[in-house]
C-alpha cells in the first residue's frame, strides 16, 4: 500500500524521484512515450528501478513545465497521470502528482496519491477547496509568471523577501480554505522565474524558508543554472552539478530533494547527513 508523507522520517532527507509522463518535459520528457501514447510497461520498469534505487517519494508529472512550455488541457493530463498512479497504488512509496489541476488532484487521491505537488501554489479555481476536501499534504511552490514566459526577464527587487511574502500569503490562504497547516510543504520554486543570481540568493538563504516551520522541497536537478555554471554543460551531463546542490540544501535544511538521478543523489544525501551529525 502506498505511504502517506508524513509517514517518512522528518528527521532525515528525503529524495523525490522526478517521472514526467510528457512529450517535451525539459530532462527526460518523451523517454516513456510510444507511438504518442505512454508506455505503461516502461513507466513501472522505472518505478522498480527507482525504488531499487532508494528514492522515497515519486513525483508524477502530466504537463511540462519547462521554460517555454504551453499548457495541456485536463483530459491529456488525466490521461496520463491517471493509468500510471493506479498501477503503483500498492508500491511501498509515497506518490506525488506533479499539479495545478484540481481535477488531476482529486481523481489521484482516489487512486492512492499522497501529496500533491503544485507548481501554482494552489493558485487555479477550485484548487484550495479540493485540497482541503482531500486532506492530503500539499507543496507550494513559488513561480514568477507563466511556465510560458516565466524567463524571458525575471526582475525582483529582493528575492528572498518577496518569496517568503508569497509563502505567507499562500500559506494564510490555505489556512483560511480549511487546510490544515500541518499539511503545508514549501518549494522556492528555483529556475522559475529566476535568474541565476535569483537562484543562488535562493539557495544561500535556505534558512529564512526554514524558519518558516514548514519542510521544504527543493528541485535543482539538471537546471539550466547548472548548465550556467558549468560553462554551457547540456542537461545530461548536469548529474554532478545536481548532486552537489542537492547536498548544499540538506546542509541548509531541506526536507525533500527532488532529483533525476535517483543513486547518485541518494547517496550524496546520506552523505551529508552523516556529515551534519554531531
């Protein structure tokens, strides 16, 4: 039977393994399609071998959310998200589905989701009062703008200051829907709407989402700010880069590292938690 979130050890990190059911997700979008249709049988050979693997969380994604990327409707994304959660219900591992569609997160939890992953921070009609009818943990994530156009020129005057105020905001309306605070997870919502300099300002002062009482999930892997970095590098030749950021937010308090490559980051983490241990 699938896990609940809350069942994981709070204590220790946790690695979310990414699963995109998508033609043009930016890493490993189309890798489990077949003639235009998913792949059901290749979807649960990488569900084994993520779980061989040590992830505790698989996050489920039916619409790309790539720079640039245009919106699906909400029968496409039923269609994909759907089949995949059924067939995993029974997986000892907690399934997350990658949404901002209150349709796909009501019908998910039906089948046995057990966190919704939104990168809207509950932000579409009727999203807030489906998540407080479920009752089910969800992740706010903070974007500027549209997936769409989210980094043609993203511009804040403080970065930190004015995610932690859309948290605060997102968070007092959770509350005020009926959802429970307990059920609240953070995301700073890194590559979207942010520039490089936004990304690191992000990362560097980890600690002031911290200070929030809330976990927080962060998502580094292959970003485009590695390929920055690292003098251009492609996306799949990002695994190091991601790595080792992985490892920086669990020495700053991060709950949740959401990661491609599942082994590699798995053991980069348990390595910096031994390393945090007085």
């Amino acid at each position: 039977m699938a896990k609940t979130l809350f069942s994981l050890d709070q204590t220790q990190p946790q690695v979310m393994a990414v699963l995109n059911i998508t033609p043009d997700s930016f890493s490993d979008g189309g890798r489990l399609f077949r003639n235009q249709q998913i792949d059901l049988d290749a979807c649960l050979r990488r569900v084994e071998q993520i779980l061989a693997e040590g992830a505790t969380i698989i996050d489920i994604g039916g619409e790309s959310t790539r720079p640039g990327a245009a919106p699906v409707s909400v029968a496409q994304e039923l269609d994909r998200v759907l089949p995949l959660v059924e067939a995993i219900q029974d997986y000892p591992l907690v399934i997350s589905v990658d949404t901002s569609t209150p349709a796909v997160m009501q019908e998910s939890a039906k089948l046995g989701a057990g966190l919704i992953n939104d990168i809207r921070a509950l932000q579409r009609d009727g999203a807030l009062a489906v998540v407080a009818q479920l009752k089910i943990p969800v992740c706010l994530m903070h974007m500027q703008g549209r997936p769409e156009t989210m980094q043609e020129n993203p511009i804040y005057d403080d970065v930190v200051s004015e995610v932690s105020a859309f948290f605060q905001q997102r968070v007092a309306a959770c509350i005020a829907a009926g959802i429970d605070k307990r059920h609240l997870l953070l995301d700073p919502g890194f590559g979207f709407g942010k520039t490089l300099m936004h990304n690191r300002l992000l990362l560097q002062n980890l600690a002031v989402f911290n200070a929030m009482g809330l976990p927080l999930l962060v998502g580094l892997s292959r970003k485009r700010m590695i390929g920055e970095i690292l003098n251009k590098r492609a996306v799949d030749q990002r695994m190091v880069g991601s790595v080792a950021l992985a490892m920086l937010a669990v020495q700053k308090g991060a709950w949740i590292i959401r990661a491609h490559d599942i082994q590699e980051t798995v053991d980069a983490v348990r390595i910096a938690q031994f390393m945090q241990q007085e």
